[in-house]
C-alpha cells in the first residue's frame, strides 16, 4: 500500500472583501495523494487551483479543515516543498532584502557573526557559509543589484528581474 504524503480535508477558503461580499474560493474540498502520485488539477480561471496549491505550499492560511505532509500540519513554508510561480517568483509583501534571504534561511547558508568596527560598536552581520566561492559571488551580484536599486530610490515591483 503506497504511502499517503498529501493529506487535505474538508478545506475551505473565503476571501473577505470590502464590498461585503465574501468570496468563497474553496469549500469543503478533500483530496489524498499517495507518494509517487502524479496529480493535475484542471478547471477554469477563478475556481481555486492556485489557491489550494499556496495552501498546500504553506503560503497562504484557509478558514478551516486540514491539511497535513507526512502526517504533519502544513503551517507555513518549508524547505521540504517548492512552487514554480505563475509569475515572477518574488513576495509582493517582502522588501527585497527578505525576498533574497527567504531561500537561504532554509539551506543555512548564513550564521550571524558579531563584529566590532574601529569606534568598538558592535553589531551582527551574516557571515557566509557552506558556499562556494561561484555561489558567493553570484550572490554579491544580487546584492549589488539590490543595493544600486535601493540607492537610486527605485521601486521594486513587478518587471524588475527576480533577484
């Protein structure tokens, strides 16, 4: 008997919305998927697709009913499950620098190191590690980019490359 990695029941979705009129995105749907599964969700625009599937990647909460990985509630991200975007894969609701820290707080690429500059104040900075020097230095690129956009004062939004 094949092992039940995906385990959602009885979920529902509504969006509250300023007009009063609740949108209710899903409504008491359950679904199992076993390991090894192959799963297509197919249906028209609108109908919840890429809103169960935030919910199962643990970016978006539900109003109520359960969805488990492994036999674990699915609270938030994990490292343990991916989502290729229909967009730009940034968070709209996360500044640049939390955009680029989001994936490496997962595969701990960073420690926060203390350090004391020539006046003896003291502050903590994220030291690189587990990196190779090529990753380390497309990294510094990114930053850079970021760094230049934030001293131009330019907003960061939809267009601007994924970084």
């Amino acid at each position: 008997m094949a092992k039940r990695l995906i385990h959602i029941e009885n979920v529902n979705k509504i969006y509250h919305v300023p007009d009063g009129k609740d949108v209710h995105a899903l409504d008491n749907i359950s679904l199992d998927i076993e390991e090894n599964e192959f799963v297509c969700m197919v249906g028209p625009s609108g109908c919840g697709k890429t809103t169960l599937l935030n919910i199962v990647a643990g970016l978006e909460p539900y109003n109520s009913g359960t969805v488990t990985l492994n036999d674990q509630p699915i609270i938030g991200p994990g490292p343990d499950r991916g989502v290729i975007f229909q967009q730009y894969a940034l968070f709209p609701w996360m500044t640049v620098r939390k955009n680029i820290e989001f994936g490496m707080k997962f595969k701990k690429v960073w420690r926060d190191v203390e350090v004391e500059n020539k006046s003896g104040e003291k502050k903590t900075v994220k030291k690189l590690v587990h990196m190779t020097s090529e990753e380390k230095r497309a990294l510094s690129d990114t930053i850079s980019k970021w760094l230049i956009w934030k001293d131009l004062k330019i907003p960061f939004r939809k267009g601007f490359p994924a970084v």
